[in-house]
C-alpha cells in the first residue's frame, strides 16, 4: 500500500476536530474522496470509546435488556466433531477478528469503552451439552429449547469478550455449535462471515493473520470522519427529509392494547409466496426499474396506508453499512437503517407507489453516510429547538 497515502490518512487522524474539518474539504475541492485514503492501523492497546449503534446496545444492556442485543446461529455437524480440533480452529478465527477480542470497560460517564487482547492471551472455550443419550425426538425439542434460552441469556460483556460457543451433542452422532455474538460487535452479515471463517479454518484453508485494518481501527476511522463532518452534507439532506412534523405513530386496528412497556418479545410469521406471484413481482419490479425489495416495501406501505388510512408514511431501510472493500470479510457492527419518508397517493395506483418508493430508496442510499442515531438526536434537537 501506498506509503504516502497511510501518512496522510494518519496525518487526517491525528489532526484536531476543526483542522480536519478544514482537510476533509480541501480532499474533496481536489477531487478525491475519503474513500481513496486507507484505514490507518492504531494502536490495538489503546482503549476506545464505543460510539454510534454499538453504544446504543450497550445502553440497552445496561437497562436489562441485554437478551435482545444478542445474534445467534447454529452449526450442524453429521459426524463426532474433535472438541480440540474446534477450539483451535476457533482460535484461528479469533486470531483473525478483532472485534471476537475485545476487551470491554464501563467509563465514568457511563459510556463503554474496548481494548483489544493480544490473540495469544484471547480466552476460547466451547461449552458442551449432551442430548444423545435421549430419543431423537426429546433431543430435537431439548435442542430448541436450549438454543432459545442461550441466545437470551445475556452475555456480561465487563466479564467476557461477548460471546460464546456451546457444542451439542445429539443422537445418532450429530452435533450442533451454537454461537452467540453480543450485538455491539456484529450485525447479520458478520454471522456469515464467521460461520465462513470457522469452515474454513476446520478445513485448514483460513489465512493465520489479523485483519488488517482492525475492527477498533475502523470504529475509530468512521467516529474521525463523522465528527470532521465527512457526512455533514448528507446529514442536512436528511434533515430536509424531515423538516416539518415527523409522522405520526400509526394507528392500526390491532388485536390487543399495546402494553405500557416494550417488551422486545416480536413474533415472526411465515408465509410462501407461490411462484406464479412471485414471478409477477419480478416482472413488475423490472418494468419499473425497481428491485424486488422495492416491490415488497411498497407492498407493506399500500398494506399500511390500507389499515390506518395515513398518507404520510416512515419505514426502515436496512443497509449493511460496508462500502468498503476492507470490510467485507470483517466481523463487527456496521449495519445501519435509512429512515425512508413515503407520501402515500392513493390516485397514483401501486405502479406509482413503486416508483416513488425507488426514488426515495435510491436517494437515500445515496447519502446513507449518517447512522440513524445520529440523525435521530439531530432531528430531537431540530424540534426542541423549534417547540
């Protein structure tokens, strides 16, 4: 890697608030983006503030709902798995993600802050469980009984590195790993990065060194970026989106009163679409220029507006938040949510709910620099300050 290019990076680091402000605007009025500039390495002992989505779990953790911050997923073996063999391919796996060697402490203020343990001293254990002297049948409703209550179970990040690993032993010679990732250090698509690396380690084929950048040196290279104002003009774009009232809290016909507190415990309904409709959503998406997550979300507003009778609509857009190469193959929380503010016109017919919806979406993606805390205090501010 370019030599020069590591030093001004670093350089960009090291510089106060205001100055990077000022270098972050010289860097685009020369045509170049920060994107160009690598992610300089910092120092691995050096603890640092978490910030961003990962303080929000934490702050969640800390008021008792840390069963809701975990990511889980299971691994099934057909045949005896080496309880040794797995340890040291998860060793391997550690030794290359940061974020699965972290070391956490709470700060005065409250906030937490991470240091990274040096692989050598990184704590791996496999807990394991024994189900194979049952029937197949009482150890497939043990098993799900067990995974349900392991991935709730909260994981004390003060005491541990936030996660852990539990193999099961089933009849017939099965088992299955279970892993779970508290979610301040990864997000849906890191579980398939894992579930990749620890393959591949089980079959040698995982390369032996670290990460480079870590994910530390990341969290602390967008935070830099963030507070330089790297994102200020997407932040005032978004702030356009919603600088009248935001919308209203729907309301919805609905079975049962809300309860006074959120309890987290959602419910998940399954249904197949048959292939014939399918189909159809495609050819609708292509004939409109839309992907066919566009057609679905359209779909869920028309579903939406039809229930509640609103017109002014605000639904999610999850992103994965990884626009750079470097962390395609890294373990740790970079997902994010675009807040998508759909106008709903029921003269438009569904065609042109879809048509909206992509624009929107599209636009959105194109700033979506801003993570969703960020812009949800922003937007506090903006009225409290005009209330």
């Amino acid at each position: 890697m370019n030599d020069a290019r590591i030093d001004l990076a670093q350089r960009m680091l090291n510089l106060p608030t205001q100055k990077r402000r000022a270098f972050l605007v010289a860097l685009k009025r020369s045509g170049r983006s920060v994107t160009d500039l690598p992610i300089p390495s910092t120092d691995p002992g050096e603890p640092r503030h978490l910030t961003g989505l990962s303080s929000y779990f934490w702050f969640l953790d800390c008021f008792g709902f840390g069963g809701v911050c975990h990511v889980a997923c299971g691994l099934r073996f057909a045949g005896d798995v080496d309880v040794d063999v797995l340890e040291r391919a998860l060793r391997s796996v550690v030794v290359r993600q940061e974020a699965l060697r972290l070391r956490f402490a709470r700060l005065d203020d409250g906030g937490l802050s991470a240091t990274v343990v040096p692989a050598d001293r990184a704590e791996i254990g496999v807990r394991q469980v024994d189900f194979s002297g049952l029937s197949s049948q009482v150890a497939a409703a043990r098993l799900d009984n067990f995974s349900a209550q392991d991935a709730g179970d909260r994981i004390d990040l003060l005491t541990s590195h936030g996660w852990r690993a539990t193999l099961v032993h089933l009849p017939e010679g099965e088992q299955v790993l279970l892993l779970t990732l508290h979610h301040i250090l990864c997000d849906g698509w890191s579980m398939g990065v894992l579930q990749a690396d620890l393959l591949a380690a089980l079959a040698g084929q995982l390369a032996a060194d670290p990460l480079t950048p870590g994910y530390l040196d990341v969290q602390h290279w967008q935070a830099a970026l963030a507070a330089g104002g790297a994102h200020d003009a997407d932040l005032a774009w978004w702030q356009a989106q919603f600088d009248d009232v935001a919308p209203a809290p729907l309301e919805l016909p609905l079975d049962r009163p809300r309860p006074a507190q959120r309890s987290w415990r959602g419910g998940r309904v399954a249904q197949e679409i048959p292939a014939d409709v399918a189909d159809r959503l495609r050819h609708l998406a292509q004939a409109r220029g839309a992907t066919l997550q566009q057609v679905q979300m359209a779909g869920w507003d028309a579903l939406l507006h039809r229930l509640s009778a609103a017109t002014d609509l605000c639904i999610g857009l999850p992103v994965a938040g990884r626009d750079r190469a470097e962390l395609q193959q890294m373990v740790g929380l970079f997902v994010n949510t675009l807040p998508l503010r759909i106008a709903v016109d029921p003269g438009a017919g569904f065609a042109g709910l879809v048509d909206h919806l992509r624009d929107q979406a599209g636009a959105a993606l194109a700033h979506q620099g801003v993570a969703l805390d960020v812009l949800t205090q922003r937007l506090r501010g903006d009225q409290t300050a005009a209330a």
